[in-house]
C-alpha cells in the first residue's frame, strides 16, 4: 500500500509546536526506532499506525532528509507571518524594558518555553512604512499572544535563538576587552571595580572575576550543535546492537 505523506522541504514549513513536540517524545524516550517514527508522525502530520507502513528504506531516507534540514543554519528574519497577522522583531534592542529582559532571559533557555520568547522578541507590527521601518505593539505577557507564537516558523526561532547567542557571545568579548584594558592602563580601575562588585581590594577578586569571564567566553564561543534532531537511520542503530550482541557472546 502506497502511503502519501507532506514532507516539509525547510524548516519555514514546520511550526514552533510540532518541534516542542518532538522534544517532549525525545526527553521522554531512549527508543531510537519509536522516536524515529514519532518524528515523521510529527512533521509529517501522518499518524503512527500510518508510519508503521512505510518502507524501512524510504523511513531511513526520511531521518537523513530532517537531519540535513536541521543541520541547516538559517538566516535572521526580522519579520514573518502568521496567518494575517505580521510580526516585527523588537526594532530597538537595546531599549527594551526591565520586563522585556527578565522574561526573555527566563523563557529562552529552554524550547519547551521557547513561544512565550518569541511573544517578547516578535510583536505584531502597528505601523510600517515604504522603507520598511516599523513599530510593534507595547509589550504586555499576554497567554493568547504566547500560544499564537507556538505556529511560528521554524526557521524564524531558530535564528532567534542563535542571534542572541552571537549577541551573548559579543557582549562578552566587549565586558573582557574593556576590563582588561582600563586595569592595564588605570591602577585605580582595579580598586574601583573591586569596589563596585563588593569584592576584597587584594586583587585576588577581580584576578577571579577575570577568570570566570574568561571562561564563559571560552564556553560560550563554541558553536551551539544547530543539528537539533540526533536521530539515527534505524537500520545503522539495529546494526549497532546486533554488533554489540555479537561482541558480548565472543566475551
């Protein structure tokens, strides 16, 4: 029996929703082939009785086409669309408010929460010239406005997230850079930011402080794994514990 199924082509054809789904099954399960087939049920929008037919071969062929679409850095989008409604992202970044900050840095660590950031970092737009410069709507945490965001385009959060990661990373290089330079050539801009940090004035805090920097820009500084699936084609994952098996019974 031949099986028609939707197969998205880029990451703009598969909503916030269906990825969040996805990594509940993957959190929740170590069954490589059951997770392989949730995630054709998923982004296929096929049910799973219906994925039990498909042919080993073509479901193999499936898990590398998602992993090479996932593994695909997209580019930035300041705006997209959801059904009419066009949304802008936050035009003056560096404006935003107290709220803004504290509820886009408690909801863009995880993509389980990843919807209610993008209900602060994309706004419907209110007003939009021929240039192309907009205004978006005063930000207010609204529940509706968050569960809209759950059908936003993949590829829209994807870059979303790795543009605050470059940002994050730059921030950093900045705060090193220009405490590294006013120490070296101010000798009271040690003691002074001892002060500001509540540190003690020996050195030995702000030499810690530096370190911890320091480290964070190193970890930081490696790129995020953009792969977002680890699946495996099922046959190579039975083939390693048919290998195993064999490699236990020698022993």
């Amino acid at each position: 029996m031949e099986i028609k199924i939707n197969v998205p082509s880029t990451l703009a054809e598969i909503p916030l929703k269906h990825y969040q789904e996805f990594i509940k099954v993957q959190s929740e399960s170590n069954d490589e082939e059951f997770i392989a087939q949730k995630m054709v049920e998923i982004f296929c929008g096929i049910k799973l009785s219906e994925v039990a037919k498909i042919k080993l071969t073509s479901l193999n062929e499936l898990i590398v086409h998602f992993t090479a679409l996932f593994d695909i850095k997209p580019s930035f989008k300041q705006t997209f669309k959801i059904g009419e409604t066009e949304f802008g992202f936050i035009p003056e970044l560096e404006s935003i408010s107290f709220g803004e900050y504290v509820d886009l840095e408690s909801h863009l660590s995880s993509w389980e929460t990843y919807h209610k950031a993008m209900a602060v970092m994309y706004r419907p737009i209110t007003k939009k010239d021929y240039k192309g410069r907009y205004d978006v709507r005063e930000y207010s945490p609204n529940i509706d406005m968050q569960e809209l965001m759950r059908f936003a385009p993949l590829d829209v959060c994807v870059s979303a997230s790795v543009f605050f990661w470059d940002l994050g990373s730059e921030l950093l290089t900045a705060t090193l850079s220009y405490l590294e330079k006013q120490i070296a050539t101010n000798p009271k801009a040690s003691a002074t930011l001892a002060k500001q940090l509540n540190f003690p004035n020996d050195g030995d805090g702000i030499k810690a402080y530096m370190l911890s920097l320091k480290e964070t820009l190193q970890s930081s500084m490696q790129l995020p794994n953009y792969n977002l699936l680890n699946v495996s084609p099922i046959l190579s994952s039975k083939s390693k514990r048919q290998k195993s098996s064999k490699d236990k019974l020698k022993n």
